[in-house]
C-alpha cells in the first residue's frame, strides 16, 4: 500500500510539473549583428537586386543609429529610396518606414518578426 501511494504521489508531482513549464525557450536579446542579418535576408527576398548585379555600389543595407530599444538598419535602393527598418531589441519586431528624400516623403509601410529572417 505503501508504494502504491508513493508512486501516486511521484505520478502527481511529475504531472503538475510538466503543466507548470512553458515550452516555448524565451528568446534572447537582439544583437547588432543578428539586426543586420535579419534585415539584410530580408531585402534579398523582399527586393530585387539583378538591377545591381553589374553596379553592386548603387543598392545596399547598412546599421544606421541605435538606441537603448531599438536598431536602424537601412537599406538603399537604386532608386534612392531609403528604407529605414527599426529593430526592437527584444522582441525582435521590425517597424519598416519607406522615405524617398527627392520628394521628401515617409511612410509606415509594415513590420516583419525579424526571427523569420534569421538563419537557425
């Protein structure tokens, strides 16, 4: 009778256990570098780039300004359109805002989950 409580006891504790973990890992903070590579596979899918296959110089993605929340990284196009993405530091959520300087104009234009752009 003994056992028979005893393994009901250890059956319970390992259920209850089992229920109280989260199973999805927390993610760890966003790096500078892990910024960089997210947004720069991003634009490789998201724009087209034979135009710079010739002439690489007149498309590229750079880190731009950072702050205690967030990353810049900025991605040029041959167009001279800027696009400016804004990396949360902890979420990993990505504000992308278009701004074309020749006509002065800037728009929201989306967010990406920037660990969907990283290589695991």
């Amino acid at each position: 009778m003994k056992k028979l409580i005893t393994i009901c006891l250890l059956a319970t504790m390992l259920l209850c256990s089992c229920g109280s973990k989260s199973t999805k890992e927390p993610q760890s903070k966003i790096t500078a570098e892990m910024a960089y590579e997210g947004v720069s596979n991003y634009c490789h899918i998201a724009y087209d780039w034979s135009i710079a296959k010739d002439n690489p110089d007149i498309m590229g993605v750079q880190m731009g300004e950072e702050t205690d929340s967030a990353y810049q990284v900025v991605f040029r196009s041959y167009t001279g359109a800027l696009v400016n993405f804004y990396v949360n530091k902890e979420s990993g959520t990505t504000k992308m805002e278009e701004y074309v300087p020749s006509l002065n104009v800037r728009e929201e234009v989306g967010t990406i989950d920037l660990f969907d752009y990283l290589k695991r």
